[in-house]
C-alpha cells in the first residue's frame, strides 16, 4: 500500500485531512454540542491532551465506542456497519496517546468522550466552505 499519512495536531486551529478541512476548538459550551452529528466529534479536554495524531487505521486497532460495553475491533466493528472496501480505505482514526479517540466521521471513544461533567471540550468539526 501506499506510504501511511500521519500528521500531528499541536493545538486549536484548523488543518487539512482527505481534502476536507477540519477546525478544533475549545468550548465550555457542552450542552451547545449536544447532537447525533456524526462529522463532529466532542472530546473531553482533559482527557485529550495534544499532540495528537491522525493516521490510517491498522489491522488490530480497536477503541471503545460510546454506548458499547468494553473494546471493538475496527474490523469488527466495520463489519457490522457494513461498510465497503472504499469505506474502510478511507476511514481516518484521530490518535491520543497511542489510543484511539475517535472514528473520524462515525464514533467517539469512551475514554476521551466529553459529558455533563466536561469542564472544558474540544469540538472537532468539518469546515464548510
């Protein structure tokens, strides 16, 4: 396969990904992000200390998604959602730590999830042109 891109992210800001552009804020507004959007991923700050990084998803990755009990493998998890072949290509993991903190466009991690109890967030998000 081709060359893996992996990138950091270093702070608030906006940056690039798969030809979309992609901004990072911090917000004490939790309830404002309060949705089902699936293209925005609401991380608790404290639990999501940067750097972090973006990279392609590897066989054996595996996360907590919200609203399951324990860790899923990527691939068990692309199957349920049956997802095709270009899906799974494209799909892009945002990194903390080494672990995974979020499906990029389908879901958060537990581990890295804001709640009600969130004192700050960060709120990643597609950029509309």
């Amino acid at each position: 396969g081709s060359p893996e891109e992996l990138f950091q992210i270093e702070s608030e800001g906006k940056f690039i990904c798969a030809d979309q552009q992609w901004s990072v804020c911090i917000s004490t507004e939790f309830e404002a992000w309060q949705g089902r959007d699936k293209c925005k991923a609401i991380l608790d700050a404290e639990q999501a200390p940067f750097p972090w990084t973006i990279r392609s998803w590897r066989k054996g990755d595996r996360f907590c998604p919200i609203g399951m009990k324990g860790s899923k493998l990527l691939s068990d998890y692309f199957i349920d959602r049956k997802f095709t072949q270009r899906q799974k290509e494209d799909m892009r993991v945002v990194t903390i730590g080494g672990q995974i903190a979020w499906l990029m466009g389908e879901r958060v991690d537990a581990r890295f999830a804001a709640d009600a109890r969130s004192e700050e967030v960060y709120v990643i998000e597609p950029v509309q042109e």
